[in-house]
C-alpha cells in the first residue's frame, strides 16, 4: 500500500480508502447489513494497509456507522484514520450539530473522529449552515477534541466550491472525480485550487458509481486492450485519479473480498505523474467514445432555467445522457425516480418553448424532455 500526506495535516494515509456505504446486505435491504461479511471485509483491507475509513449518517439507512463501530473493536480502531459527516440536510439549529456528532461518536464507539467533512455541501445548505454558525460549532468541535480535523464533501458549481474553501480553515475536503468528470462540480480546477490552499483532497466516485467498469463497450475494451500494460477498466480508472499529484485518498465502495484485493494491488503502484503520454491518449480515446455516446449536447449551462413549471431541464438531461453513454438505462432510471423530486420530473413540460429561447446550444428541449419521460416515466 502506498500512502500520501493528506494536505497540510502531515498525516500519512493510505491512498486507498474505504467507502463504508455498499456494503453487503440481506434480502436486498440496504439497512439489513451482512454485518459478519461487512466486518471481515473492513478488517481484511485494514490488515492490507487500508487505514482511511469512510462512513456517513445516511449510508445503509442509518446502520453504516454502528457497523462501522462494531469493525473497528478489538485494536481496529488505533491502526486506522476515522472520517464521518455531519447531515446537513437535518441541521435546523446550531444545537443540532452537536447533537449528531455526539450521536454519531456513539454509534461509532469512540472518542474522536479523525477526519469530519460537513456533508454534500450545495448553495442551499451552505446558506443555511451559515445561519446556524456552523464555524463556531467547527471551532468548538476541535478545541474540545471530538474531532481532529474538519474538511466538507461537496456537491455544485466550482464557483461555490472556491468560496467555501476560501471561508474557513479546512484541513481537507471531498469532491466527486473521474476521467469522465474533469469539469463536473469542482472538477480539476477545484481539485488544483484545494491542493494549493493547503488542504488534503478525497476523491469519491473514482468508477462513477461503477458505470466505467460495468457493461464496457467492445470499441472501449479493444482501446484498452492496445495499452502495453494490461489493466482492467477499474485500474485504468483509479490509476488516471491517482496520477494526480494533488490526489491524496480515492474512495471505493467494496463489497467484496476480491474487490479488496484487485484495489489494494492498484494502490500498490500508483504513483503521481507515474502514468506515460501514451496511456494518458488512451483514457482520452476511451472518454471521446462515451462522450460520443451523448443523447443531448446539453453543457449544463442553464440558460434554460428557472422554467416556468419546475422542471430541472439540466438534471433530467444528465441522467438521460448517463443512461446511453453507460449503456446502463435501468440505473439511471432508478436515480430519476429516487432522487428527482416529482415538480422537477421532465413529465411536468407543459411545452412552452421558453426554455428552447433561451438555448445556446439551440437544443429541441421539448422533444428531448418527451425522450426522457419515455426512458424512465413509462
């Protein structure tokens, strides 16, 4: 296992960690964890030099953080690095934060949490944690020492990322990368602006929920079979995080043991800058196929919005183009129908033709709006 100093913390961490939210479950219930698989799976990628574990209040419906508790007894918790995050989402007072972190150091079974990210922030959850004085409850947190260092995961536009990181004296943070998300969110210009702040970077979604490794087309798979060293899909897609100098921990959701073991094996050997020119031609090879896969040339400019009716035009385009350059319609469908909330649905388009006015890309947004209702509505 290799490992990287997270940031200006000096804290060395293995560049692999742990993301405690898919672990095994019964009867297909994501609160029912397979807690003596779920154990021995945390404990097998700490004895293999894993020490960056990851959890969250929501994960599993709740029971990812007792599991996690549970994983870390008999010595596991002194060998390794512990981050959880406070629910933004459930902050309503400055109170309420201290009562989930005191909370979740229960569950957790411990007296301090290394590394505690302020969760999935977004411009409405910023604003409202603001409110609440969220830095007098973060200063407070690591004077009293329930808390080690303070970092937020983040969820928006890279505009709000710089200001959130340029408000506080993080230590860290955690944003969503991959070859296929360089100018999402944050993207590498966040990723580059939090490096030279100071503060340690956490990739999440290194595999973009497993879409790069899953279903690969035979034009991806014939291009990554013309690298010189063979890799799977998984290892093109951690090593290209990895070779980022910037990068200090890539999260993976495993859930299984040879998972583990095929991750624990890249981590061995990634390097920053260890990637050549050649195999960097490659990922791009490999991106400009999936990106030609786009249903709607959609930039997320948001020209479009606020449409008149509710409808999220961007957030709906997204998941349909993810739908066909993953090859993957039933995931996507099963994120619109779980995290697009009914008022946003493309369903609600009364064809206007606002939005279509107001297009740069002069795209048939209500004929598209139809292709998504079809795709995931019926």
């Amino acid at each position: 296992m290799l490992y990287r100093k997270l940031g200006k913390t000096n804290e060395e961490v293995s560049i692999l960690g742990f993301g405690c939210m898919r672990f095994p479950v019964i009867d297909n219930n994501p609160a029912k964890i397979n807690e003596k698989e779920a154990i021995k799976q945390i404990r097998y990628g700490i004895d293999n030099g894993i020490n960056y574990i990851d959890t969250a209040h929501p994960y599993h419906g709740g029971m990812s953080e007792p599991l996690v508790g549970k994983a870390l007894k008999d010595g596991y918790r002194e060998r390794v690095k512990l981050a959880t995050k406070l629910p933004s989402w459930l902050i309503n007072s400055r109170e309420d934060m201290d009562k989930y972190l005191n909370e979740q150091l229960e569950k957790l079974q411990t007296d301090y949490i290394d590394f505690y990210l302020i969760h999935a922030l977004n411009k409405e959850y910023w604003e409202s944690l603001k409110k609440y004085n969220v830095f007098d409850f973060l200063d407070k947190a690591l004077a009293d020492g329930r808390i080690k260092y303070a970092g937020f995961s983040f969820h928006d536009d890279l505009d709000l990322f710089k200001e959130i990181v340029d408000s506080y004296h993080w230590s860290f943070c955690q944003i969503q990368y991959n070859f296929m998300d360089e100018n999402y969110q944050a993207g590498r210009e966040g990723l580059e602006y939090a490096a030279k702040e100071g503060l340690g970077v956490v990739i999440m979604e290194p595999l973009r929920g497993g879409s790069l490794v899953k279903n690969i087309p035979k034009d991806v798979k014939a291009i990554w079979n013309k690298a010189k060293n063979k890799r799977t899909p998984a290892d093109w897609a951690l090593k290209f995080i990895w070779n980022h100098p910037e990068v200090d921990v890539v999260l993976s959701g495993m859930n299984e043991i040879q998972q583990i073991e095929e991750n624990i094996k890249s981590a061995k050997e990634a390097y920053p800058n260890s990637l050549t020119e050649k195999e960097i031609a490659l990922i791009d090879e490999v991106k400009e196929i999936y990106k030609s896969r786009i249903k709607v040339n959609c930039t997320n400019c948001k020209y479009c919005m606020p449409c008149p009716f509710g409808v999220d035009i961007p957030v709906n385009f997204e998941l349909l183009n993810d739908a066909f350059i993953y090859g993957d319609v039933k995931a996507s469908k099963k994120i619109y129908n779980i995290a697009v909330e009914d008022n946003k649905k493309a369903s609600n388009c009364k064809k206007c033709g606002v939005c279509e006015k107001a297009c740069p890309q002069h795209i048939q947004i209500r004929k598209m709006l139809k292709e998504v209702v079809i795709a995931f509505e019926k």
